[in-house]
C-alpha cells in the first residue's frame, strides 16, 4: 500500500532531531499546562463555590496573552528562539512551584492564585509565539510546508490529552491537592 506524500513527509519531518525533541518538550508542556488548567479551576471553585470565579482564572490566563502577543511576537523575532522557549519552559516550572506552595500554604485566598494566573498568561503569550515561530528552523521548508497541517492537529490532541490526564489523575486522587 503506497503512502502518501502528506504521511511521507509527517515521517520525513521526524527524522530530524530537532523537531522531535521540540515535539515531545511541547507535548509535555502543553499536557502539563492544561492539566493545570483544569486543577486550578477546580481548586478556585473549591474555595469559592462561584461560577464567576472560574471565569476569572480563564480570563487572568486568557487576558496577558492577549494584550503582550505584539510584544512577544517582536520577542521571538528578535531574540534566539530556543532561548525564548527554554525562558518560558523555568517560568511555567517557577509558576506551577508557586502554586504548588499556595496549596501546601492551605489558603484560602483565590487572589494569589490569580496572580500567578497572570504570570502563567505572560509565560504563555512569549512560550505561544516562540513555538510557533521556531517549527520552520527545525525542519527544510519543502517539509514544513507539507507538515504544517500535522502539527496543528498534534497541538489539538496535546491539549485533549492533558484536559482528560487532569480529569483522570483528578479523580483518581485522595486527599492531595487539586495541582499535583
């Protein structure tokens, strides 16, 4: 049975190290964003039992992203890529360590947790950005091209996955907190 051009060149574009080692980096860390995501909300709903603060933690995620992509964007193309992401990589860990020890703190303030929300939208806007902007490095252009529409629905099974990982570890859990 003869393959495709679209499924050679899926294969094609694996066959440089550079793209899968950022595929497999960007699926943990889109897994991990989300599963977070999931936790946070139902952490924050735990606390304050209100609808309206759920959308408050989408909104402080959502919001910074929004307002610096110019920024962000002039960042990747101005600064070394890999860089910018491996910037993003520690501060997404420096956020979620500062989560995690809100948690262990027992608090029950949401407004902290908002704030790093808000840390968590900037990583994202700079991490959004540099990712996208880096795949055509990574692999020839003949390739990319051909790839482009791969990757695209790779990103949507990484999110999928991390909101069913969240849900699964989430009800398997007893007793610990909602982010770990």
């Amino acid at each position: 049975m003869p393959a495709t051009a679209d499924a050679r060149a899926g294969r094609a574009a694996f066959t440089h190290p550079g793209f899968v080692l950022f595929q497999i980096a960007r699926f943990l860390i889109v897994a991990a964003v989300e599963m977070q995501a999931v936790a946070v909300g139902w952490q924050v709903y735990e606390i304050t039992k209100r609808p309206l603060d759920l959308g408050y933690v989408g909104l402080a995620q959502f919001l910074p992203a929004i307002l610096l992509f110019p920024v962000s964007g002039h960042a990747s193309d101005r600064f070394e890529r890999r860089h910018v992401l491996s910037a993003c990589y520690g501060g997404y860990a420096v956020c979620f360590a500062l989560l995690l020890a809100l948690v262990q703190r027992a608090g029950h303030s949401v407004h902290s947790i908002y704030v790093v929300l808000i840390l968590i939208g900037v990583v994202r806007s700079f991490n959004s950005t540099a990712s996208r902007s880096i795949l055509p490095q990574l692999v020839p252009g003949s390739i990319f091209r051909m790839r482009w529409r791969g990757t695209r629905a790779f990103f949507k099974r990484q999110r999928f996955l991390g909101h069913r990982s969240a849900a699964f570890f989430m009800r398997r859990s007893t007793g610990l907190p909602s982010f770990m």
